[in-house]
C-alpha cells in the first residue's frame, strides 16, 4: 500500500509541465519592454509621491507649530517626503503596473 505522500519513482510522471511558451494565448512580453514599463512606474511614482508627502508634510507640521518659518518647515517636509514619498509612491505605482501585467496574462 503506499501514501499519498510517497516520493515518485523514476521513470513515472504522469504528466509534464507545459513551458509557458507553449500554453495557448501566454504572449510575453520582451524582458526589455517589461522592464521599462517597470522603471516607468518606479519613475511615476516618485514624481507623484514626493512632491505630494512633501505637501502632507508640510501642511502637518505647519498646523503642528503654526510659529515656525518657512525653512525649518520645508527641510523637514523634503526629507520625509524623500524617504516616505520615493519609496510609498514607488512602491504603490508598481503595485498598479504589476496588477496590470499579471491581468493581462489571464
């Protein structure tokens, strides 16, 4: 009697793994193509989300300590926003890009 989770003996597979070049309709894209469109949205991204969590920032810190000047509150606003709006935003946009290759797929 053998187990379900008994190892295979060779020579005994029953059915091989189509390669994804075979299944019907799988088109993919050049791995060149693809990337660009991955460095597009890396790119998007960061234009989208740094000037806009710069923006948050600033509007939050200034209602914070209505009393400070403008240079104190736009270096803070610039540097969270490098660390918070280049990897939010870049990380958001390929999350978009990325449902759309995989949608394209099915």
């Amino acid at each position: 009697m053998s187990s379900t989770l008994s190892r295979p003996r060779a020579g005994t597979a029953t059915t091989a793994v189509p390669r994804i070049e075979e299944v019907a309709g799988a088109e993919r894209e050049p791995p060149e193509r693809e990337f660009a469109g991955f460095v597009k949205a890396v790119g998007l991204g960061v234009l989208i989300g740094l000037p806009l969590m710069m923006a948050i920032v600033g509007g939050l810190v200034k209602v914070a300590a209505p009393d400070w000047a403008l240079g104190p509150i736009l270096g803070i606003a610039l540097w969270v926003s490098i660390w918070t709006g280049v990897f939010l935003g870049g990380t958001v946009t390929v999350g978009f890009w990325s449902k759309r290759q995989h949608a394209s797929k099915s």
